[in-house]
C-alpha cells in the first residue's frame, strides 16, 4: 500500500465526484503546507487522509 492516496482513490473511498474529491486533496495539503510539509499535488499522505476523516485504518 502506497504512503499516499490519490484523488481518484478519495473519491471511491468517499463516494464523491472527482472535482470534490481533488478539493479534499487541495485542502488537506494545504493544511499540511502550513505545518511545514512538502505536498505531492492530486495526492495525499494516507495516514493524515484517514485521521481527518476518522478512519482506524487497518
């Protein structure tokens, strides 16, 4: 399993369109911009995506 999830993979993952799925991802690396992270654009670190989104993770 790959460190990051990708915008098409949100989508699936939240049942949501592609446009609100690239949104989730912008917002969530911008937040990890602030902290002081580099971001990789249309994907996401997986662990930070499931703890905003309140997943336990497997």
């Amino acid at each position: 399993m790959s460190k990051f999830i990708t915008a098409a993979e949100v989508a699936e993952e939240l049942n949501v369109s592609m446009s609100c799925a690239y949104k989730i991802v912008q917002n969530l690396n911008e937040e990890l911009r602030k902290m002081g992270f580099f971001t990789v654009s249309g994907k996401v670190n997986r662990k930070f995506f499931e703890k905003k989104f309140m997943y336990e993770g497997e």
